[in-house]
C-alpha cells in the first residue's frame, strides 16, 4: 500500500512508495502527518503536476464500500461500516430527558418552535448514513487529488423484490386490497392466536420480529396472540417463542432497500455541493435484493477490493 503525500502548501499530491517515503522522512524533507492513512508532508517545493484520481462510492445501508482509482492502479480502499443504533440512542436521550423534566433542576428557558424541518430533512438514522458516507469521501479527498465522483446509487424495486413476476396493474394492488388490516389479519390466521390457537377470545394485533428488535408494521409482520401468549411472547421473535411456522410468514424485511434509497439523494446532493456538480457522476443500478452484486462502479477492481479488504476501517 503506498503513503499519501501532501505537497508544502498542503494540496494532495499522488501517492508515493513507502521506500521513497522512508527516504524523504530520513532526508527530512518530509514529516509525518497521519498514520492511518498514512500521510506525509513535503517540506520542499515540487511542480505540483498529479494524475486524477476518481472515487468510487457504493452506498449502502449497513456498509459503504469507497476506492480510489487512477489510471491505472487502485491507490485506495475501504469499507465503511455505518451506524445502526442512532435510533436506540436517540430514545435513549429522550428517556434521560422525561427523567429530568420531573426532577427539580435549575431553571431553562422555555424551547417551543424549534420542530422545524426544512426541506430534504431525513430522520436523524439515515442522516447519519449520509454524513458517515461523506466524510469517508472527504477523507480520501484531504490525501489525494480527487477529481471524480462515481456515485452507485441502487434503485429498488421492493414490489419485484417480493414478487418477481409483478407487472402493470399489479404494483398497484397490493396484498391489503379490498381488506381492512385487522379483516385481514383475521382473516389470515383464521381468527385464533397464532401461537396457541385459542378462538373465541380477544385478540391482540402482535409484531413477529418485535418493534423494539427492528420489526416493522408490515402486515406480513403481524400476527394474533391472545394476551398471555402476548404477554410471554414478550420480546423476543417468533422463532426464539418456538413457532418457526408462525415466523416464516413475516417477509424478508425491505428496510435496507429504503434506506438506500431514501439516502441516495441526499448523499449525491452533498457531493455535488462539496465537489461540484459537473464533478460527480451517478450509476443507477437496479437492484431486485440487497445482497444482489452490488458494485459495478469499476468492474476491474471490486472483486479484488471486496475480497482483499483488511480490517474494516472504522467505525464513523
Ligand atoms: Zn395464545
């Protein structure tokens, strides 16, 4: 892996050798800058001339994949893990605060109208992702002299990710047509807990993979339980309560999907702003699955970048 080098004025200038670079730091006409990446400052004046570098962005939702190419070598790479409990976090803050409301504390100001959103708002989870994907862009363009942006942004599909047969008038039908939800759900369970088949109780509307451990509000992830079964049931999946059957019913979840594509926008928007917009290019790629092959961005070098990853970088 070669060292990033940073000419006097700080400008990035192309990657070097490390021997050239252990000679220049023995030579002193260089020192050392960062570590990781390893980063090095000339301390004498050099042309300047550099190749350009492009970037190459696979975004995604639990992980973004980044490499930097020149013409003819990738000089850069990296896997970003993106963070995944900012939810939990933020109902965490939340609880702190319900907690200091009631306590005798010292006088603040009152907060009212401070709920605005302006435009392109995303919730607070996926604008985490946006800004996690682009400091690790700005990152690579402090140590090297980037002069693209290839963004992958994945387009998908979430009706034919559940149907692949799906045409015309179908996308418009969905599985809830002509049924109120708790109809169908009765409907779909036969009108007894789906857990210990009582009829003729109450029920309850219950989640198969709980809210709390991510699970959605999709009907497919809804089942019935009568209220000690609800109760015992507690946290925990439908597998973990012993009803394997009861948790092939819930669909493969299309959060990821979402993300993705609820990010997309804003990412590009950020790199067009940073970068400017004649610097930054979009790939659409269709995607049916999230797991589908997922960079296409440099067809040469992702097999390589995925499978020659060391340790993934860090944690943004
Ligand atoms: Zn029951």
């Amino acid at each position: 892996m070669k060292g990033f080098v940073l000419s006097r004025s700080g400008e990035p200038l192309m990657p070097t050798t490390p021997r050239r670079a252990r000679l220049w730091l023995k030579a002193g006409k260089a020192r050392v800058l960062h570590r990781d990446p390893f980063t090095i400052q000339l301390s004498f004046e050099t042309t300047g001339y550099t190749q350009p570098v492009t970037v190459g962005v696979d975004t995604g939702s639990q992980t973004v994949g980044i490499a930097a190419i020149t013409k003819s070598e990738v000089v850069y790479q990296a896997e970003v893990y993106l963070c995944t409990d900012i939810t939990k976090n933020l109902l965490q803050r939340r609880q702190y605060r319900r907690n200091r409301r009631s306590r005798k504390t010292r006088y603040r100001p009152r907060r009212f109208a401070n709920r605005r959103r302006s435009p392109g708002w995303l919730p607070p989870s996926l604008w985490a992702k946006v800004e996690a994907t682009v400091k690790a862009v700005r990152l690579v363009a402090s140590v090297l002299p980037v002069y693209q942006i290839k963004v992958e942004v994945g387009s998908f599909d979430t009706q034919r990710m559940q149907n692949p047969e799906i045409s015309g008038l179908e996308y418009h039908q969905g599985q809830l047509q002509g049924y109120h939800l708790r109809e169908y759900l009765l409907q779909k369970w036969q009108r007894c807990c789906s857990y210990c088949g009582a009829s003729g109780l109450q029920l309850q509307i219950e989640h198969i993979v709980p809210k709390a451990r991510g699970g959605s509000d999709r009907a497919s992830n809804l089942a019935l339980a009568c209220l000690p079964c609800n109760l015992r049931k507690g946290n925990q999946t439908a597998v973990e309560f012993g009803f394997p059957q009861v948790q092939a019913h819930a669909q493969a979840p299309l959060k990821d999907a979402t993300h993705v594509s609820s990010v997309k926008t804003a990412v590009v928007q950020q790199f067009r702003d940073l970068f400017g917009p004649d610097q930054v290019t979009i790939t659409m790629a269709m995607k049916r699955s999230t797991s589908a092959s997922r960079c296409s961005t440099f067809p040469n070098h992702t097999s390589m970048m995925r499978s020659r990853l060391p340790a993934p970088l860090e944690k943004w």
